[in-house]
C-alpha cells in the first residue's frame, strides 16, 4: 500500500493501518479462530484488492458465542452493582476516545467513507457509550401505582438475557456501538455479528472492549456472512433479542427465521425518504442540506433524501444550483481530508447502484453525473448523480438505490406533494423545507415517517427515538425508547390493605 495516501493521517492511524492483520473471532474473552479454521477475504473498496482475511465464523462459533454470553449474564455480569457495570460503559467511551485516529482511517480504509466523516462517527460512538450511561442512571426508573388504600402495584426493569446485534456495513462501528451501548449499558450480554464487507472497526472494538476489561463473555463478535453466522444467531433459542440493521428483504428474512424461537426484534430497515422544498424556503440552506442528505455517507446513508419533490415556481433554478453541486463534489480518496464523496463499499454493490443508473434511462430520466477523476478507476466509484424528469411510478423512485443518486421531481401543491411523498413502501425519515410554520407542521404530520426534519438537515438529539414507520422498521431505539426493547419490565403487585377475594367453596 502506497503511504502516500496517509498523509492526512495520524501516525496512529498510518500505524494501525500498516499493521492489519488477520481478523479472529472475539468469544469468551479471547480471540479465536473459526472452528472450521474457514476464512473469507476483505476487500479494498479503493482498490478492490485484498486488505487481509477474516474467520468466518458459522454455528458452532455462534454456539459458542452464545453459551459464553449466557455464562456471563448469569454469573458475574449479572451480579454486578449499577455503579460497576456503568463504570465499564464509561471506559469504553473513553477509550473510542482516545482512538479516534485510528478507528476513523481504519474504518475509512475499509468502507470507502470520507475519512472526515468516519472522525465525526466514530465521535459519535463513544457518545453512544457515555450517553446510555448516564441514561440508564437517569431514567431507567419504574412507577409505581397506589390503588386506593388496598394495593401498592411497582414496575421493576432487568436485561432481558443475551443480545444478538446483527449490523450493516454502510457505517458500521457508529451502528454495531448504537446497539452495543444500550444493551450493555441495561445489563444484557452480546452476541455481535457485524457485516462481511466491513469488519476491521469490529475488530477493532473487541480489542477496545477487551482492554476495557469486561468480563469473559460479555461481549462477543463473531465475524461472517449473513446466511451462515446470521442465520445461526438467528436460530439459537438462547439468543432472546435481535436487534437488527439492515434491507428491508432480510429484516422480514430474519423475523420468519426467528418465529420458532418467539425472538423479541427491533428491525431499523431501509429507506427512500423525500426532501419537499417549498417555494417559500429558504432555499440555500434546503440547497446545501439537499446535497449533504444524499451526498454524505457517499449515498449509502439510510436516511439519505433520495427523493426531491420541488415546487414547480422554483424548480429550475434549483435544478441549475443543485447541478452545480454535483459537478463540483470532490469525488476522491477516502483517506484525504478534502474528499467528500469516496467508493462504494463493495464490488457486487457498485454493479447495483450502476444498474439503476441504466433502469433511470431506460425509465425515461435524464441522468446527470458528475465527475470521477481518472486515478480512481480501481474503486467502486459512482459520481453523484441527478434523475431529472422522474417520476413516481418508476422503479428508481420507489426502490432505495443506496448511493449517491437523488431523483427529482417537481409539484404543483401541498396535497399533491404529501400524496407522492407517501406513496412509496418505505417510511424511515422526510424533510420539509417551508417558512411557513403552519405548513411545516401540517406537512411533517402528514409524511408517512418514523421521523421527519423541518427547516433541518439529518440532526439527531440521542435522546429522540430512533427508527422508520411501513417497511422501514418495527420499534423505536434511542434515548429511553431502548430500554422498551433491552429490558423486560415486570408488575409486583402487592396489597397493604384486605381487598376483596371470592371465597368459592367456603360453607
Ligand atoms: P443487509 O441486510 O444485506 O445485511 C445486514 C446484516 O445482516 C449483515 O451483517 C449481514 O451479514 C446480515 N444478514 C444477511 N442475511 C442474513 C440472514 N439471513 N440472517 C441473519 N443475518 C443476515 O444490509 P446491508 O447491505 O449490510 O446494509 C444496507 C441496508 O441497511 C440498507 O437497506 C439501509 O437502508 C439499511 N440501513 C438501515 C438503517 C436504519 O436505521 N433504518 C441504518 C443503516 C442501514
């Protein structure tokens, strides 16, 4: 690997990158190889070259997984004060801290993110740690119900058992640590199956966790592909609750396959969210939060506003600026600061985000790309892209592409435009653009959408619930919405007076 390309990279991060080596399983407090010593290769997506090899864990490492967790959760784990176990959520958090500037190049080398964006993700991660913290501190409370002067009824929260956290790869140690956080942090043990194309982070964070000194079997990653080490996690009766990111086909995939077991889920699925651009917005910033909501990530980005519905009266000069953006984005290497957009994850992903580019044609669009400079012709590269002319009956508009293409449509009123908006499967997020507050309001209640932004680009508070109405989830994460699904609430009802009770058969 050429060093040139480090150079807007810390000596920590040009370090841990020339020092990658092959990937084990994390299981029991070691790492392990697959029991069938089975490999598979990891991909650059810069270069498409090898970048190392991973274990490719299957059922018997999940097993394994499985019964380590269990161990733990009812051995030391379980046993543990708040204040303890807390302190090792802490630890984490400061220790992602502390490796920012590695984590981020490595998790840049890996996806083919902009290495300034994985800086503000990983950030984001250690966030995720600190703040269910302090949250399970807070407010992982119960009530209690006084009944008259006859009972006294309380609700007590406890972890619900072994986690099975099953991730994606589009930003994948900021959503493998949103899952991690808060089941640990409400005293549950792991069971992580990251995705296949990006497992260096989640080696990464085993390490963290490791020197972070959790107990044995707390916290497990076995690395693999979705039908093999998935499916098993899936499968295994002792695996109380999946928490699953990903396409929507696998979610449903997942819940049939779980059914035998009666698994509790939390499905965060995919997308094809609307921006709506009303003629009295401010029309710069819905400009540059338009680009940034479908250019970030490179387009592979779950809340990505992949859909542009602008009013006809400023359509065209919208289109004109929005069409200077996507001529000027710096398409680069992911590894430079100035990048913005960098290569798609995955060989077998590119071809599907190019083939829609072929299916816009063929519907009828115009496709407008920008640039790809000629050096990065080894990469999964797509230049961002425009559909102009499309429209809601086409397959580019109702199926989530998941990259950096935006189709964009225009309306002529309020009630049009909420009826395209919603006549799509998905319903993760939207985005309103209006000075009119009244509008703004009417429109996000309308927008069929687990989460809708005002005036707003994709700003999340943690404490806000996270996750996508239709085909886009089941279940809300973030902020208290989590503890729902980690934790398992019961009822005590105890009576402190001589209520009634039927008294059959007494002569
Ligand atoms: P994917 O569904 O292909 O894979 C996700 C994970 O599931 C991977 O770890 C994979 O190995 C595993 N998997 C695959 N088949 C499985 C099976 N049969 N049983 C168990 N596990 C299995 O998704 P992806 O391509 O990695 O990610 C992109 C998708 O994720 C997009 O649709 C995107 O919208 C969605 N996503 C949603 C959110 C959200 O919060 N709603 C966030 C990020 C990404």
């Amino acid at each position: 690997m050429s060093t040139d390309r480090l150079t807007d990279v810390s000596e920590a991060g040009k370090k841990v990158i020339s020092s990658i080596s092959d990937i084990k399983l994390y299981i029991d407090g070691a790492f392990v190889d697959a029991e069938s010593k089975e490999q598979f290769d990891n991909i650059s997506p810069y270069t498409n070259e090898k970048i190392n090899s991973v274990a490719s864990g299957d059922k018997a490492d999940v097993d394994k997984a499985v019964k380590a967790a269990r161990k733990a959760f009812k051995g030391e784990w379980g046993s543990l004060k708040l204040k303890d176990r807390l302190a090792y959520i802490y630890k984490i958090a400061d220790l992602i801290d502390e490796h920012i500037e590695e984590i981020a190049p490595l998790e840049s080398y890996d996806t083919g993110l902009p290495i300034s964006q994985t800086r503000k993700m990983v950030a984001r991660a250690a966030n995720n740690f600190r703040f269910y913290a302090e949250m399970v501190s807070a407010r992982l409370v119960g009530e209690v119900y006084q009944v008259d002067d006859e009972f006294l009824n309380y609700t007590v929260q406890s972890p619900v058992g072994i986690a099975g956290l099953i991730t994606p790869w589009n930003a994948p140690f900021m959503l493998e640590t949103w899952k991690i956080a808060p089941a640990l942090a409400t005293g549950n043990t792991v069971v992580l199956k990251p995705a296949e194309w990006s497992p260096l982070t989640a080696n990464r964070l085993a390490e963290i966790i490791d020197k972070a000194g959790l107990p044995d079997g707390v916290f497990n990653v076995v690395h693999g592909y979705g039908e093999t080490a998935g499916a098993s996690l899936v499968a295994n009766p002792d695996v109380e609750l999946i928490s699953f990111t990903g396409e929507t086909t696998t979610g449903s995939e997942i819940m049939k396959n779980g059914a035998d077991s009666l698994k509790r889920f939390s499905m965060e699925l995919g997308g094809k969210s609307p921006i709506i651009v009303f003629e009295d917005a401010d029309l710069d910033r819905a400009l540059d939060a338009a680009t940034w909501g479908i250019f970030s990530f490179n387009g592979e980005r779950c809340t990505a506003n992949s859909r542009l519905y602008l009013h006809e009266s400023i359509a065209d000069s919208f289109i004109e600026k929005l069409k200077d953006r996507v001529e000027n984005i710096v398409v680069g290497d992911p590894m430079k600061n100035e990048t913005q957009v960098g290569p798609l994850i995955h060989r077998n992903h590119f071809e599907n985000v190019k083939s829609y580019l072929e299916i816009a044609r063929e519907e009828g669009c115009e496709v407008v790309s920008g640039h790809i400079p000629e050096e990065l012709s080894r990469g999964n590269y797509v230049a961002p892209t425009m559909l102009l002319n499309a429209d809601n009956k086409m397959r580019v508009v109702q199926e989530e592409i998941f990259g950096p293409v935006i189709a964009v449509m225009t309306f002529k009123d309020e009630e049009e435009v909420i009826e395209k908006a919603n006549d799509v499967r998905y319903g993760l997020a939207g985005y309103v653009w209006t000075n009119d507050i009244k509008r703004g309001h009417r429109v996000a209640q309308a927008v069929e959408s687990g989460m809708l932004w005002v005036n707003a680009q994709n700003v999340r508070d943690l404490r806000t619930p996270f996750g996508g109405s239709k085909h886009s989830g089941i279940g809300r994460e973030g902020g208290h919405y989590a503890f729902e699904f980690y934790t398992e609430t019961k009822i005590i009802h105890v009576a402190i007076g001589d209520h009634h009770i039927p008294q059959f058969g007494k002569k």
